[in-house]
C-alpha cells in the first residue's frame, strides 16, 4: 500500500465574505485528489486576524526536518475593501504561519516578513526542501519598486528564501524574473526530473498568446537549477478561459501525475492528469469533484491514520 494514499486540501474560498478568505480543509478519498470531502462543514478551520485580516493561497508542508506540519498563506484580504492597486503596491509583505504536531491541533498565526523592503506584497508563498541544504525553500512572488513606490506598477518576480524552522528566514533573493510578471510557481518532482509550474501574469496579446495561463518547464538538476527548459505554454488553455494557482503532485502509487489549475473568475480549480509530464500533454477530468468553491490552495500527501483522524474531528 502506498504510504500517502490520500491527500489533504487547503484552500481559501474566494472574497465575497471575511470567512471565504480564511483557511479551509478537505479530505479526498484513497486513490487520487479527485474527490473530497470539505471538513468543518465547509466552514474555516483556521482563521487569521493579524495583518489584513485576511489569509489566501494557503500552503501545507510536512516538515521533514523535524516532527509536525506547517501552513503558510498570503496575507491579504480582497473583501474588505477591493483595491488590488493597493494590495499590490502597498500590499503585506509577510506571510501568515500556523504550526502543528497532527494536522488537527493548530498553533495560533503569526505574521512573519520574508519580502524586501521595496517589495509590494508577498503573494502565494510555497515551501520545498532542499536535502543538500538541510533547508526549506520558500517561493513567492512580489513586485520590486523603488523605495518610494512611485511612476507605473513594477512587474512581479518570484523571490525565494531559506528556512530550518518557519520562523527565522534568509534575506530574500530574485528567483525567476524572465523580465515580465509571473505568478505562482509550483513544483513536481517524477522520475528524476523537476517540473516547475509558474502563471504568465501577462494580460493576453499578440506578444503573450498564453498570458494568464501556466507555462511548464523541466530540469534534471533540481528546483534550483538555472537550466530549466521550456515544455509547454499555455497548459489546459483548450479547457480554460485563463489559470492560476497551479497545485501539481503525483498519484499514491506513482504511475500518474495531476495538475489542479484555478480558473479564476470562472469555474475554480479543474483537475487534469498525465502519465508523461514531460510531454507537456495533460487532460482533463471529466468526473472530477473539487471542493466547492476552492481557489488558490495545496495537496498535501496523507496516510491513512491521519486521514482518519482529520474526519473523525
């Protein structure tokens, strides 16, 4: 039997209420992350007052370095007042961390700043161990200004830093700036190549067909090789009006690999799936069952026991 045969879904719910942009959990069944179940009956499991106020594109990470999980969202609330200008340039520039021994038990959240000073936000923030360094990296993605936030809106990279212990963090570094903005980078690890998943934040144009879309690129040396290579633009575009929040992880028993994408302003997310994700071919879920209303969120592979555990709450 696979060791993670189920997965556990966080996400937030979008931003017509204070509740939908807060942490919400579901538990799918024992065979892929294509049905689910929505814990606390749909309502938030972890809610977040500091900062905005409000918690988006949570992320969920087994820490394998010591015992316990973490989540680790964006700080930012749309609801309360609707000025993406604002968020963007004047925007959080910390992320909001909850700990846990069990997935059941939370710690209270803490804001934690990871973004430069001249950063406007710090948006969908991702964390991956780095075995070599004994370390988790963490991704996300912000605008650079100038100190004065002045003149047109800068264009967003995604930035990185390290962490041993979610709490104390390296000065923040550029990641992946191809000189045009880019959002919500992802990864997938198979058969010894690294897939990474990023958003064309490009408004579609002669000059970027596949603006607002995911764009998959692949390596052999490691999430943070300089030598990635492009695989496909434009991934799901035949299905989807536009895509964000990309969440990519690989069946239980490791034959088959899925892609979730964020249709946003449409449908959610839309599950894919594909046998050879280095083929950049991957195709839609007809009988999928997402979570009702999840946006931006994370799988988090589960064993049985805390699978459990977490329904039994």
């Amino acid at each position: 039997m696979p060791k993670y045969p189920a997965y556990l879904f966080a996400y937030f719910a979008g931003e017509d209420s204070p509740d939908a942009e807060q942490v919400h959990f579901a538990v799918s069944s024992e065979d892929a992350p294509l049905s689910f179940t929505p814990l606390a009956g749909g309502k938030p499991v972890l809610q977040s007052t500091l900062g905005t106020g409000g918690v988006r594109d949570p992320f969920l990470v087994r820490n394998e370095l010591a015992a316990g999980f973490h989540l680790i969202g964006t700080d930012l609330s749309i609801h309360n007042d609707g000025d993406w200008e604002r968020a963007t340039r004047y925007g959080s520039r910390s992320v909001v961390i909850w700990d846990s021994p069990d997935l059941v038990s939370w710690s209270e959240p803490r804001l934690v700043e990871i973004a430069p000073s001249n950063a406007g936000c710090a948006w969908a923030p991702e964390a991956f161990l780095d075995r070599d360094r004994g370390a988790y990296v963490v991704f996300w993605s912000s605008p650079l200004y100038g100190e004065e936030r002045t003149g047109a809106s800068a264009h967003l990279r995604v930035l990185r830093c390290f962490t041993k212990d979610f709490r104390s963090f390296s000065d923040p570094e550029v990641y992946l700036d191809p000189g045009h903005s880019v959002i919500d980078t992802t990864f997938l690890e198979r058969d010894g190549v690294t897939y990474r998943f990023t958003k064309d934040e490009r408004p579609q144009s002669a000059g970027a067909l596949m603006g607002k879309h995911i764009f998959e690129e692949a390596s052999r040396d490691g999430m943070l090789a300089e030598n990635f290579t492009l695989v496909a633009e434009g991934v799901g575009s035949t299905h989807l009006a536009q895509g964000e929040g990309p969440i990519a992880v690989n069946s239980p028993d490791g034959q088959k690999s899925y892609l979730i994408i964020d249709e946003f302003g449409g449908r959610g997310y839309v599950a894919f799936q594909s046998e050879a994700p280095g083929t950049g071919a991957w195709e839609p879920v007809a009988d999928a069952r997402l979570p009702e209303g999840a946006r931006h969120g994370s799988l988090l592979p589960i064993t049985s026991a805390e699978r459990a555990m977490l329904l039994a709450v």
